[in-house]
C-alpha cells in the first residue's frame, strides 16, 4: 500500500503521512454517525423520537451541527488548574486512541502498520489513554474529575487482566500475534471464524467484550463519568471542542475494541459468504459493519443495563472474570492440544 | 536526510529532552507525566533496533502499568489533601560524589565497549524466536521470575489483609 502511494507521490514522507492517516477517513465520520445512531437508539429505547430537525431526514446532520457549535465555544481552562496539562490532556487521549488503529486490518489491502505483534502493541498503546484521563482528572484541580480519573485507572488497570487472558486465547488457537496473518487464517465461510473454533473460544469472545466494556468505560462500568454521582466524572471542568476531543477519543476507543473484536472472533474482513462479496473494497465494508453491529449492542446494553457500584465493579473483575478467563485459557490450550 | 536517521535524531530528542523534565521538574506530577514521553521515546529507540517485541513489552510494562501506578501514588499526595510536593536540593556533598562514580563507570564502560554497528537488515519477526529461547534454554530464568512476581504478589495480599483485620477489631 505504501509503494503504491510512493508511485504517485513526490516524497516518501507525504506517502508514509497519508498512509497513516487513511484510518482518520474512517474514524471521523464515524463518530458523527455513532453520536447520532446513540442519541436514535437512547430515544427509540425510551420511546422518543430524538433529534428530528436538523437536516431534514430525522436530524442526520445533528452532530455536525453540535460539532461546529463546540469549535465556536470559548476555550473556558479553570484559574486554578494546571493549564499546561490541561490543555494537553485531550489531544493525548486522542492520540492513544488513534496510534491502536495502525494495527487494525481494514481490508485484505489495507493495514497501517505490519507488526508481527499487532495484538500486543494495541494492548499496549491504549494505556496512553489511561494515563490522559488521569493526567485531565488531576490537572482540572477539582474533586469530581480526581475522583473520576481515579476510577478510571483503577477500573482500566484491573480490567486489562481478562481482556489480556481473553485475546490470549485467540493467541494460543492461532499461534500468531499478527492481526492480519489472524485475518486471513478465518477465511472462507462463516463456519472458519474462530469463534465456531472451540466452545471455550466462544466463552473467551464473552469475557472479551465484557471486559473491553469496562475497557471503553460504558454502561454497566461507566463509572468514571457516573453523572449521578460525579456531575462529569474527568471532563468535568471541560468545554469546548475540549471536551470534544474526548468524547471523539471515547467512540474511537469504542469502535477500536468492536474491530478488534471482529478481528479475533469475527473473521474481521472476510465476508460470511465465502467469496460471495468479498475482495478489497467489500472487505472495508464487512470490517465497518461488524463494527457497528458491536457498536449498536454497546448502546443497546447503555439504555438496558444499570450501573454497577465500585466494589461490585472490582469484584466482577477479580472475583469472576479474572478466574473464568484464566481457566477457560487452560481449557483453549487444552482443545489445541487434543484436536 | 534518511527518514531513519531523521526518525533516530527525533526520538532521541525527545528522551533526553524529557528525561531533563522529569529530573529537574519542581512539581512532581509534571515529572512523573514527562516520564511518560522518556518510556515511549525508548519504546521507539527499540524500534528503530527492529526488536519490535521488546518495544510494545517496554509501553505495556512501563507506560502502562508503573507509571500508571506511580501517578496513581503521587496524585493521592499532592493536591488531595493540599500540600504542595516539591523536590528540594538535598544532600548535596554525597550526591555530587555517587553521581560522579556512577557517570565515570558509563562513560568507561561506553568508551570499553565494541560498539558492533549491525548494518541495515530486513525486519525479521523476533516474537517465535524469544519464545523459543524463552521456554527452552531460558526456562529456570523464567520460572524464577514468575515465582518472584508470585511471592511479591501474595505479600501484598498478606499486608492488605492484616490491616484489614485490625481494622475490623477496633
């Protein structure tokens, strides 16, 4: 992909910046539409009818409305706040956030970056986003968004173990940490994904999403920004296009586990036909829309599911989780062995 | 200039840039979070050394999980019950004196090395052969380590459960 773009360009470098800004053409848009689809699945759940106005066809152009009222807002940073880390905070969440997507096979074409250690390396670098929640809760100088932040930490550090464990299951089956190289090994039918692989993979896929759930911070776990109890949790002193940057890093961080979810138990860009509709350009769509099915069922599992309160939150995760990944990565291991 | 050599001189900026902030930021927080931009700067330096799997180890270990514990330690002192942390110039004579020993054994050990320059090599995948090596010649290493984290782990635990019963028996 890159020595196509080299072809057409002057310099190595434009080819190298473009490349890695392809994904930036998916993300974007997609947080407009995913902000729109939440407030359409939050009515329709609750029997309303949401936006409605703006831009005729049931509100479509909403929030693109909202976002080019947020660039018009004044940029409000608290007196008595760390200006400097204030300021930085959100454009580092959205860095963290936007590096994990180098690894993400978009198509059979199309992968940021070839790293045999894709997987690992997206483990890795989302905690550049722990670390902007933490460093926006602490310079915000304010009780709401430190206790928030502190949440965060202590919720995204816990939870790090099941989702590890969990896609270390699909390591173990497939013996490689390459996305794409798992990619391919799922072509074919439906019946090649590995989440038809074993029965344990498929407990593996539950612990996964659960676990990548209190990952993204969303309901039932989105206590960091419990406004009941927290008015806004780490974004509190936040407005602006400020704020939007984190909310922008927020749906990133949800579309990033959906795909990488789809990647590891979904076949990521195969079609579930066999060859009916795949190639390159299907296999863009295939990937988008297993994302968004996940998507969906995150907003669906928001307007269904209470929030937990933090000691229930930490026992879920150390008490169960914790243990049936461990054991169920036994049993994966196991089933490799035997069959 | 060559993107590589380009990509080396940037990254080295920003460690040594940053490691400067962390040891002579007067507030805390900020060196703690300028620690962060030296782990990815090295994380990057490994990079540039194609050994990938030692790179995304050194994020995850480090930026992920000690320094999301060091600011986690340093954010309940400063600021929550409000006093200011400041790093102050202590014990000057004794630091002068160990800071000179340990730079003279660098700078004798990086003039005493054979810098052996590897020439430019494909990308080779690293992760089968560190497995490799992990669970065959370096296995009682390995185990070690694992035991280590294990007793540290159940310490833990231990000091958390005793002050949890005194606790309890006031």
């Amino acid at each position: 992909m890159v020595e196509t773009l080299e072809q057409f360009l002057p310099h190595p470098l434009l080819a190298l910046f473009i490349h890695a800004a392809l994904p930036m053409v998916i993300v974007f848009p997609y947080v407009l539409f995913a902000v729109w689809l939440e407030r359409k699945v939050s009515a329709h759940m609750q029997d309303r009818l949401g936006p409605m106005r703006t831009g005729g066809w049931h509100g479509w152009s909403q929030t693109i409305a909202d976002m080019i009222k947020m660039i018009q807002k004044e940029d409000i940073v608290p007196s008595r706040s760390d200006k400097f880390l204030f300021k930085f905070a959100p454009f580092l969440a959205f860095m963290g956030s936007y590096a994990a997507f180098a690894v993400i096979p978009f198509s059979s074409e199309y992968i940021g970056a070839h790293l045999d250690v894709g997987a690992f390396y997206i483990l890795a670098v989302t905690s550049i986003v722990t670390l902007s929640i933490l460093m926006a809760g602490w310079a915000s100088n304010n009780k709401w968004s430190l206790l928030g932040a502190m949440r965060t930490s202590a919720q995204i550090v816990s939870y790090e173990i099941p989702t590890v464990v969990a896609v270390l299951s699909v390591i173990v089956a497939t013996g490689t940490l390459n996305l794409m190289t798992i990619s391919e090994m799922q072509s074919g039918t439906i019946f090649n994904w590995l989440i038809f692989h074993s029965p344990f993979l498929f407990i593996a896929f539950v612990l996964y999403f659960i676990s990548s759930l209190a990952e993204v911070n969303r309901t039932p776990f989105d206590l960091p920004e419990s406004e009941s109890e927290l008015v806004g949790g780490f974004h509190t002193e936040y407005s602006g296009m400020r704020w939007g940057m984190f909310m922008l890093t927020e749906y990133a961080d949800m579309f990033l586990v959906s795909l990488l979810g789809s990647v590891l138990f979904f076949g990521g860009w195969n079609s579930p036909f066999g060859d009916f509709m795949s190639g390159p350009i299907w296999g863009v769509f295939w990937m988008i829309s297993k994302g968004m099915f996940f998507i969906f069922v995150m907003m669906w599992l928001r307007w269904t599911l209470p929030r937990l309160r933090v000691d229930q939150l930490m026992d879920v995760c150390w008490k169960y989780l914790i243990p049936f990944a461990f054991v169920n990565l036994v049993l994966v291991a196991l089933w490799e062995m035997i069959f | 200039m060559d993107l590589y050599v380009l990509f080396f001189y940037f990254f080295a900026l920003l460690t040594v840039i940053s490691a400067f902030v962390v040891v002579f930021a007067r507030n805390i927080v900020h060196a703690a979070f300028a620690l962060m931009f030296t782990f990815f700067g090295v994380a990057a330096l490994y990079v540039l050394l194609y050994a990938d799997f030692v790179a995304v180890t050194q994020l995850l270990v480090y930026v992920g999980g000690i320094l999301v514990l060091i600011i986690f330690g340093v954010m309940l002192t400063t600021r929550m019950f409000s006093v200011e942390m400041k790093t102050g110039t202590l014990n000057i004579l004794p630091a002068t004196i160990f800071t000179a020993i340990l730079a003279g054994i660098l700078i004798f050990v990086f003039s005493v090395t054979d810098w052996g320059v590897v020439p430019d090599q494909e990308f080779d995948t690293t992760v089968y052969g560190i497995g490799t090596l992990l669970v065959n010649e370096f296995i009682l290493p390995m185990q070690v380590a694992g035991v280590l984290l294990l007793v540290a782990m159940i310490g833990a635990v231990m000091m958390a459960a005793r002050e949890r019963s005194k606790s309890q028996s006031k």
